[in-house]
C-alpha cells in the first residue's frame, strides 16, 4: 500500500494515470508527446508507478505499450471505503468506466499462495463463486473443450465460452461471450487469459481481456478488479470479500 500511495502522491504521475485512463495501451513516445519534461523523466515516473503496480506493461513486436492497473486501487477502496460506501458510488465510477474506449485491457496483482492453488482456484466451479459474484464455472478443461458460467439465482446462462489454451498451472486462455443481458450479448466474443508467475512466497497474477470491440460495453471487463480483489482475499484469508458485483443475485 506504500507504494501506491507514494507513486499517487506525484501529480505528474497521477496525469500520467489519467492519460492512459483516457487511452490505454500507449508508447513512451506517445507519453512523453503530453508532458513537457524530458523523455528520461518520463520514464521515471513509469518507472515508479509499475513498481506500485499501477501501471503494467506489454511488449508487441518492437513498441512496449503502457497499460493502466486499477488493481490496487481498488484493493485500497476494498480496505478503507467500500464498508461505508453507498450503492450510488459504484454507480458514479461504472458512469467514469464507461467513458474509456479500448481494445484490451491488463490487469495484474500479487496474491502469497502457489501456483497450483491459484490454478486451482480459477478452474474449481465451487471457489470460482466464492470470488466471482456468485458465479460456478464448469468444464472439463481440456484445450478445445467448453465452458459455461451460471448462476443459481439467474435464470440462464451468464457466459460461456472455448478454452483456448489449457497450460496448468501457467496459463488460460479462454474465449468469452457474455450472456447475463442482451446489451453484453450483442457485444459478440472476447478473449481472456490468465498467467501465473511464481514470484518467492507469492505468485503475480495478470489477466488479459482483449479482443474487444472500440467502445466495448464496460460491463465486460469493469469487473475485473473486483474479482481479483476477492480472489486474493479468499486466498489469502478464506474470507469472503463484499463487492458490488456479490451483491448482484443476492436478493433473487
């Protein structure tokens, strides 16, 4: 947490967090075209924001595009605010999700367990719920084989999907076509994978939604954080982690 609040501290930072809210995936070339600072201060500044983990990175062919992570921002929400915080307030930030136009989304966070625990807590229908507002995941996970995500308090299906690449305990890569409304339905496939990396005591945990079309309904990935908020917290604690999105089917 002191990290993030001291790479927060810097306004310049913060602007820079603010451009790649604006638009996600930029150059340092890109970058440093808005700042009027040198391209090396640029840099430091990138520099401290990844090491807060505000910030993650992506190399695609020679250009190494920035991405912004609003994991631990949420995890500082988690811990501090969403116990007081009305329902009205996850609205007002759903409406500021809504103003970003993307293709892909990054999203990383470190959780102390072990790579086959944490593979294991993304295929078991039963821990996936524990975390997912709710939701079971079922499969066979084998490569080429599919998946379905329900509800018991939902009357069909909320998503489904292909499992692309099946590598435990490493890496998911899975299609994903929304089913929960007919404004996510119309948004066609994605593609989300999931990559773990050993890291000490630790494993880092980065999830890749992409495929996305510009202007692609929020819905589809603005929950990324809250899920992996409460993956870490069961993980960690084997505590159940209250979000919005918990509360989605729980007075149906």
């Amino acid at each position: 947490m002191d990290e993030v609040f001291k790479a927060l501290a810097d306004p310049t930072r913060r602007s820079l967090l603010d451009e790649l809210f604006r638009e996600d995936g930029q150059t340092l070339s890109a970058l440093e075209e808005r700042f009027s600072m040198t391209r090396f201060g640029v840099m430091k500044h990138l520099k401290q924001l990844e090491e807060a983990g505000l910030v993650v990175t992506r190399r695609r062919g020679r250009e190494k595009l920035h991405f912004l992570n609003p994991v631990p921002i949420r995890l500082v929400h988690d811990r501090w605010v969403s116990k007081y915080a009305e329902p009205w307030t996850a609205g007002l930030s759903d409406l500021k999700h809504r103003l970003e136009n993307s293709m892909e989304k990054v999203f990383e966070i470190y959780i102390r367990t072990t790579p086959e625990r944490l593979w294991e807590a993304i295929t078991d229908g039963e821990i996936r719920g524990k975390y997912q507002f709710g939701m079971r995941i079922s499969s066979d996970w084998t490569p080429g084989s599919r998946y379905e995500m329900g509800h018991p308090g939902a009357p069909g299906l909320l998503g489904e999907g292909e499992n692309l690449e099946v590598d435990p305990p490493r890496r998911l890569v899975q299609s994903m076509v929304a089913l929960w409304g007919d404004d996510v339905k119309s948004e066609g496939t994605s593609r989300v994978t999931w990559e773990i990396q050993p890291v000490g005591d630790s494993c880092r945990l980065t999830v890749t939604h992409d495929q996305l079309r510009e202007g692609a309904n929020d819905q589809l990935y603005g929950g990324w954080p809250m899920i992996l908020s409460g993956l870490k917290t069961w993980l960690e604690t084997g505590k159940l982690l209250t979000t919005p999105g918990s509360l989605m089917y729980s007075s149906r």
